[in-house]
C-alpha cells in the first residue's frame, strides 16, 4: 500500500501542476489587444429568397445580403452590381459575424469613390455547433453549394456579371467553404478564393464523432493535391485564441497568425478576430487590390489575388496598396544635394526642416569582420524608395558621392512600434561587394518633419548569437545572454535551435538602461518555418517579457538550418541586459495548450483499471472496494504504459500497420507531439482527476441527492399524477423494475438522440444510488437495535453487503457519466435542431445508447456485483484491454471511446448474468473450531421448548 499511495501522492503533485498550467494557458496572453471595428450606420440584413425546394430542403437555413442606409434599398429591390463575398459562420456563429469587414469594405468604397464595391453575403446556419457535432457539416456544405449558385444567378442580368464568388469562412466555416469543391452540384470557377480566420485545418480542435473524422479526411486530401486555380488564405489569432490552437490554422497558400501581420501585430481571440480593427482593415485593402481595374471584377488571374494578400499580409513595407510597392530598379542621384559619409561603426543622424535631400553614405570595407553586416532604422521618413547600394566613383565639387544606384528598398520591413512608424533593412555588406557596390546610401528626403537615422554596422560573431540551451523546468535561476549590450546596437538576433517542442518554452527578459525619456525597443520571436511572429516592447511606459513558445511545433523532415530566433532592435541611446528565465507555468501552459484534449482517453483508462480492481476482489469472496482504493490498487502505471510504448511502436512497422486500424499514435509522431513521458504525465494527471470526479460523486449523492429525489418526486406528482403518493410509488416501482425504464430509454432514443436517453439514463442511475445511500443509512441506523438483540454478525454482514453494492454502483455511475459527455455534443445539436426537426440525423451516439439501454436491468440490480462468479480472470483481462486499447486508438480520435466503454459494459453484465458461482471449498479447521462449529449447530436445531427448559 505504501507505493499505492505514493502514486497518489505523485499523481496529486502532477495534478496540481497541471492546474497551474490551466491557469497559464487561460490567462497569459500578450498585453497588446485588438482595437473594436466601430460602425457609424445601422446594419441591414435583406433575405434573399431560393427555390422552394431549397427553402423546404434546408427550413433551418437562410441566405442574406448586408447593408447600411440607403444602399439596403437597392438589396430589397435585388439590385446588385458588386462584387460577391459570401460569409460562412462557424460554431455556433451567427450570420451578423459578417458585419465589421462588410462595413468597412462598405465605408472604404464610398469614401475612396471607388468605381468599384463588394456585395456581402451571408448564411444563417443557425448557429450549429459543427465543431462539436459533425454531422451537420455536410448539410452546411451542400447549403453553401446552392447559396453560391443563387447569388452568381443575382448578376445573371448585369453587363459585366461576375462568375465567382469569394468565400470567407470563421472557425469551422473555414472547413465547411473548403469543402463545397466536393460537392456535385458545384460549379468549378465558381469559387477561386476561401479566405479563413481562427479555422482548424490541420485537424479539428477535438474528434469527438466519426462525422467529423470524415469530413476532415476528405476535404484535406482534396486540398493537399495542389491547384494552380484556386487559392486558400488562412489567418490565426495567436495566443489569445483558446478555443483553436492557432498551430491547427497554419496551413493554404498563404498562412499567418495576427500578431505576424504588418500594422496588426497583436493577438486575437476566437470572436475577436472576426471585428479586430487592425485585421480588417488589412483584409479589407487586400480585398480592393484583388480587383482587375479593366472588369471591375475580382481577378481571374489568381496569381495577383496572391500578390495582394502576401502583401498586406505578409510582407507590406510601404503604402496601403500593392501598386505603391513595386520599385524601380536604378535611380539617379541629386548631385546638389548634401552628401554625408560617417566613418563610426554606430551613429544617429537628426535632421528637421530639411529643404534639400540629403544622402548618408556606409562604406562597405572588404573583408573586415566588423564591417559584415549594417542594419539601418528609419524614422519619419515616409518615402518609398530610401535606401540603395552604389558605386561611389564621382567626385562633384570635391564631395565623393554615387551618379546612380540600385534600389535595395524592397527590403524594407516595417518595425512594430508603440510609439511612430518606423521601418528598417539589414544586410550583409560582404554580399553587396560581390556586386560591385562601394557604398549603401540612405536619401533623407526634403521635410520639415524631424526624421532620424539609426545605423549600426556590426559583426555576425558579435550580434548574431546562438543560445544552444533554454532553462528546463527544474531551473531556478535565467540565463544570461547578453550582459550589457554594445554601446549604440541597434541589431541583435539571438539564434535558438533547440526550440522546436511543446515543452519548450521560456521567458526572454530586456531590461533597459536609459537616460533617454522617449526610448524604444522591440524582441521579435520568428521561425523559418512559419509565420507565427510574436512581439514584445520595452519603452519609457511599458516593460514586457518575451514568450518563447510555439504554435506550430518544428515539421519533422526539414532542414536543420531551419530554427527559430529572436530579433532585438534596440534604441541606440540605450544599452540592456538580455536574460532568459525559466517559466515552469509556461511550459505547463504549453503542456495544457498541446496534450490536454487527450486527457478524456486517459481518464477513461483509470475508470476501467479501476473497475477492474473492484471485480478481482469480488470474484476472490471479497466485498467490493472503494473506487478510491481501486484507483490505488489498479491503476498501476508501471504495468500499462510499457505495453502501450511497445504496442505503439509495433503498429508503426509497414506489415503490421496494413491489418490493424490506424493508431493515433501516427497522426502525433507526425505533428512533433510523441513525447517519452507524455503517457505517463497524462495517467498521473487523470488518475488524480478520477480521484476528484469519485469525491465529487460521492458528494452530490451525501449533499443533493435526498433533494434531487424530492424535486422529481414533486414534478411527477405535479405534472402526470397530481397526487404525492403515486408519484413515490412510480419511482419505487421504476426502481424495483429496471427493464421498464431501459424500455422508456430506448423509445426516447429512438425518438429524440441517443445523448438525451443516456442523460435521463444517467440521472435514474444517480437517483438510484442515493436510494442506495438511504438505504444504507437507515441499515446504520438500526445498529444500537440490534446490538441490543445480540445479532452482531447480521450487523455487520448486512452493512457491507450494501457497503459493496454502493461501491460498484458509483464506479458504474461514473463510467456513464463518461459515456453521456462524450456525447453530450449530440444533445446540443438535437436541441438546436428541435423547432425544425424532432428526431437527430445522423445521430452517433444511438447505438451507444441503446446498447447501454439492453445492459441497464443488469447494470441497475441491487444484487450487483455478484461473489465467485466464473472468468473473472478473463474479466480482469478483457477490462485490461480494453483500457490498453482505448489508449492506443482513441487519445486523438475521441469518438473512439465510445465502443471500448460500450462493450466493457456488455462484458459485465454478461458475466454478472450469465456466469455461474463457483463457491470455494472450505478447508479442514482445528479441532477445537471444528467442536465449536458442531456445538453451535447443535444448538441451533434445539427445539424452542429446549431452549426455555435450559434458560
């Protein structure tokens, strides 16, 4: 017992962490937020009427057109002349998600008189929760399908009719417009372009029914075969997202998270993300420049669509249009204007009220490591065409200075920034000699704004540093990177290899030391492999930490020069300490973000091993344990989780896995999120999390259970009977007679969904144990009577007798209470659908609920579990391996859970009905227990006259 109970000791341990990384994960966010899109007008939505097939087909669903003021007259009278976007809600999103981007597309053609607008859609979906519930994808799906023909046949009239619609789809609307490519009556051309915000398309957030497993599976392989035509841009919140790991939406031809779009730069949650004023603007630009300026129309041409979003997304380093982007090669300098040549490493230049360009010169040294890199800061400067590479090799009124030179301003980059726009470049000056230049030159255009120039010319082995470690969970104390940085540094880029897991994470601290009042400073976090940037700021105000931490883990199979790295650009005025500092709720937060959906295949693992423990005893004679003392004695890590490694790794192997079905196991070897321990820290952490859910049921049967019986008692009487007394007597009666219930159960299931019968199911069966309880509490009470009486032995026989039952029954109620919540999504979709239909189709969790119904008259006896019933020990293996198997097969596929649970009820209760007794064979006693047993037969067959005459 003594290792029993350092296992709970452990698992307690690793509970409470785990809840601190809950808390870690729930509430560390970045402090930059998203600002709210504000409408000026009140919004309109015009129903745009469809066939009345369509209409009696989809009762549930609609199709709107999105307005403001007068504009919503020319919609009610079917006037459109734009071009179509249609918007497809997510789970549980309403249609008037569609507003702050509409508006603003709205807003940005009227006040830029734009020859040109877009008409938005948008489609009531009645707010389904498709994440939860999958069958209604394809439902959705196929609506979409015939929403898209009806807006192109709005145009069919107009000149210059469009033929495509652009679709832009939140969270699992995302899935559900990339899947109308599937559908039959799909017209392709019709659909170029899916733009999504916060959609899983890696995977979905949680498999909880086979429906959704399939449409996934279906819809990516679709899309993983490449198409020159269509194009797929998806954008993620960040950290703030809590609902979609914002990992799952890195995917298309475009991807990024918020916080890595140019003049966004901050993290958006699941519903903000949908009105974060810096987004929509960025989307709403990249929209209007997707146009053909000759059709008025979006492009056919996918490739400038492309070109529009990877600018305003990606890579925008000037105006707010494409067009303002593109560079002219070569550029001819003004002789007469002032030409500057600074031979310091690290200067600053100031300048106001210029009325003539000046020209600052960087003299590019061969072959000198401390010339091998420059990296220049630009502030006020609001020229697109500012920096260059030249050959100096002009002497004009004996000032040395470039006749021509080449444009190297597509290089900029703009800086995020709390305070003014700043922009910068970076370049390896070795580089740009092989090309012939001698100098890189900076043109300060004429302004009477004040401009500043920040240059520092560096080398790679003093600025570009590699940290080969980060601070692991058992560290105390930070790593010190760079003690003080370099008098005047502008640049510094940290190199960290080794972050590449979910484990992985720190904090990077910079600490200022700065006289200056306005100073500014900024630690960027990028990997090579995706576009997920993450930002912190240090200023004269605002001191922030850096995260180190991942959305999307390193991709196995891409080259190891591929790493992530922090990026430092300082204010030269300052100089800092940069630390990294250990942050154990970090990496537990990142634990919780990764690894907690797999929590419910564990959990479910404990309560069989569980179960499993209190069988064995019973099958020996014994009364059955307490669910905590099973947990305690059956749930031995040490036995389950080498077989799950080693049944892991067989299934991987070629011939192997063409027989068994795919094991879970692969899909996370894939994503990077195979762990050694990670079994073992998910087991702890569930069989702790059991111990708490067998309080909590124990609880609500002491404290709520007496009034949850009165308050049914009241509504049958009220409600059916008008009467108290026959209300008692149909519970008394269900009680004593399961197999009418389980009947009632089936024909609701049958009725409604298999989720509402196993809801009631769960609630008769809690009702059922607190009668128990009553029972066992009234046998307590007759204790002093019989002690009295002398029947000491039926004391004690009878009290655990009802002890044992209790026992079972609460492991049983528990293992239903699973079985309900893994379903329970089937009872929000029924409930959703209910004005429009009664009875929910498709419906997964049916065949659950019916056969739990068929084990209910068995399950519910009171004589249950029965002593020295036969094939207890295939019993114990049956329950061992189910548990292995649910672990191997479903911590991913959650749906999977279902059928294990299932049938380790049916196993059971076949064994408790149809298994027979075998009664152990008592052995030769000593003779004086063997007198003493004869003696007291003896006297128990006197006759009652005998017993008067001898007392």
């Amino acid at each position: 017992m003594a290792a029993f109970n350092l296992f709970v000791a452990i698992s307690g341990v690793i509970f409470a962490f785990f809840v601190l990384g809950i808390h870690n994960y729930l509430t560390a966010h970045e402090e930059n937020s998203c600002e709210m899109t504000y409408m000026f007008e009140y919004p309109q939505y015009v129903k745009i009427a469809l066939s009345e097939n369509d209409t009696k087909e989809y009762p549930k669903y609609g199709l709107y057109a999105y307005g403001e003021g007068q504009y919503t007259e020319k919609l009610r009278n079917m006037q459109f002349n734009g071009i179509p976007v249609l918007f497809v809600p997510g789970n549980s999103g309403s249609y008037k998600q569609v507003r702050s981007l509409a508006s603003v597309a709205l807003r940005k053609a009227r006040d830029s008189r734009s020859p040109f607008h877009f008409n938005f859609f948008t489609a009531d979906l009645n707010e389904e929760h498709s994440a939860l519930f999958g069958g209604v994808l394809s439902e959705q799906t196929r609506f979409i399908s015939i929403c898209i023909n009806r807006i192109l046949s709005l145009y069919a009239k107009n000149r210059n009719s469009p033929q495509s619609v652009l679709l832009f789809g939140h969270s699992m609307g995302g899935m559900v417009a990339k899947g109308v490519f599937l559908e039959p009556t799909f017209v392709p051309g019709s659909v170029n372009t899916v733009l999504t915000l916060a959609t899983p398309h890696a995977s979905p957030v949680m498999m909880l029914d086979p429906y959704v497993a399939s449409y996934y599976q279906k819809v990516n392989s679709f899309w993983e075969v490449g198409d020159s035509n269509r194009l797929l841009i998806s954008v993620g919140g960040g950290h703030r997202d809590l609902l979609v790991r914002s990992g799952l939406t890195l995917e298309g031809n475009i991807s990024t998270l918020s916080t890595a779009v140019p003049a966004v730069w901050v993290s958006a949650d699941h519903l903000c993300i949908l009105w974060c004023k810096q987004l929509v603007l960025s989307l709403a630009r990249a929209l209007f420049d997707s146009v053909d300026s000759k059709t008025k129309l979006l492009s056919n041409d996918p490739q400038i669509i492309y070109e529009a979003f990877n600018y305003h997304l990606l890579n925008r380093n000037f105006g707010k249009r494409v067009a303002s982007a593109f560079y002219p090669s070569n550029t001819d300098f003004d002789k007469e204007g002032e030409w500057r040549e600074y031979l310091r490493r690290q200067f600053t230049v100031k300048e106001t009220h210029l009325k003539k360009p000046v020209y600052i010169m960087v003299r590019i040294v061969p072959n000198d490591l401390k010339h091998e890199f420059v990296s220049i800061e630009a502030i006020g400067i609001e020229r697109r065409d500012w920096v260059y590479g030249c050959n100096a090799d002009l002497v004009y009124k004996h000032v040395r200075m470039c006749e021509t030179g080449m444009n190297l301003s597509n290089f900029t980059k703009f800086v995020p920034s709390l305070m003014k726009r700043r922009k910068s470049v970076t370049f390896n000056l070795h580089s740009l000699k092989k090309q012939g230049f001698s100098h890189v030159v900076v043109r300060v255009p004429p302004s009477s704004n004040e401009v500043v120039l920040n240059i520092d010319v560096f080398s790679r082995q003093e600025r570009i540093l590699q940290v080969n470690s980060l601070p692991s969970i058992y560290s105390r104390s930070p790593v010190d990177v760079v003690e003080v940085t370099s008098v005047g540094a502008l640049y510094y880029q940290l190199q960290l290899p080794t972050l590449e897991k979910a484990w992985h994470a720190a904090n990077l601290v910079f600490e200022a030391n700065c006289a200056a009042q306005n100073h500014h400073a900024v630690a960027t976090l990028a990997t090579d492999w995706s576009s997920e940037d993450s930002h912190a700021f240090v200023t004269s105000s605002v001191s922030q930490s850096l995260p180190l931490k991942l959305h999307l883990l390193r991709p196995n199979g891409i080259e190891k020069s591929e790493i992530s790295h922090v990026t430092l650009q300082l204010d030269p005025a300052c100089t800092y300490n940069v630390k990294i500092e250990p942050s154990p709720a970090m990496i537990l937060g990142q634990l919780v973000r990764f690894y907690a959906p797999q929590l419910p295949a564990y959990l479910v693992a404990v309560l069989l091993l569980a179960l499993r423990a209190q069988l064995n005893g019973v099958a020996e004679g014994q009364t059955c344990i307490a669910f905590h003392s099973a947990i305690a004695s059956g749930s031995k890590p040490y036995f389950l989780m080498p077989i799950l490694k080693v049944s892991v790794h067989i299934l991987r192997l070629g011939p192997v896995a063409k027989i068994f079905p795919s094991s879970d196991w692969i899909l996370l070897y894939s994503q990077g999120l195979d762990m050694f321990f990670l079994p073992l820290i998910l087991y702890c952490v569930a069989s702790f999390a059991a111990y708490v859910f067998g309080l909590a049921i124990w609880i609500a049967v002491v404290v709520w259970g007496t009034t949850a019986n009165k308050i049914l008692v009241r509504f049958i009487s009220r409600s059916i009977f008008g009467g108290f007394r026959w209300s008692e007597w149909v519970l008394g009666t269900f009680a004593k007679l399961p197999w009418a219930v389980a009947f009632l159960l089936v024909a609701l299931a049958y009725a409604t969904c298999g989720a509402l019968a196993l809801a009631a199911g769960l609630c008769f069966y809690f009702l059922l144990v607190v009668k128990m309880y009553e029972e066992y509490l009234e046998e307590l009470l007759k204790v002093p009577l019989r002690l009295i009486k002398g029947q000491r032995t039926e004391i004690w026989g009878r009290s655990e007798t009802f002890l044992s039952e209790l026992h079972f029954h609460c492991t049983g109620l528990l293992l239903w209470a699973v079985t309900t919540g893994l379903h329970a999504p089937c009872a929000l979709a029924w409930a959703r659908a209910f004005p429009f239909e009664t009875r929910l189709s498709p419906d997964p969790s049916l065949a659950a609920a019916l056969a739990l119904c068929v084990c209910a008259p068995v399950l519910w006896q009171r004589q249950m579990p029965r002593q020295y019933l036969k094939h207890g020990q295939e019993m114990s293996g049956i329950l061992f391996g189910v548990a292995a198997l649910g672990l191997i097969f479903a911590p991913v596929s959650l749906y999977r859970l279902s059928p294990f649970l299932v049938a380790a009820f049916m196993m059971v209760c076949l064994q408790q009905l149809m298994a027979k007794q075998i009664l152990p064979i008592p052995e030769p006693s000593a003779p004086a227990a063997t007198a003493a047993i004869m003696e007291k037969a003896e006297t128990e067959e006197e006759p009652p006259a005998d017993k008067e005459k001898q007392s």
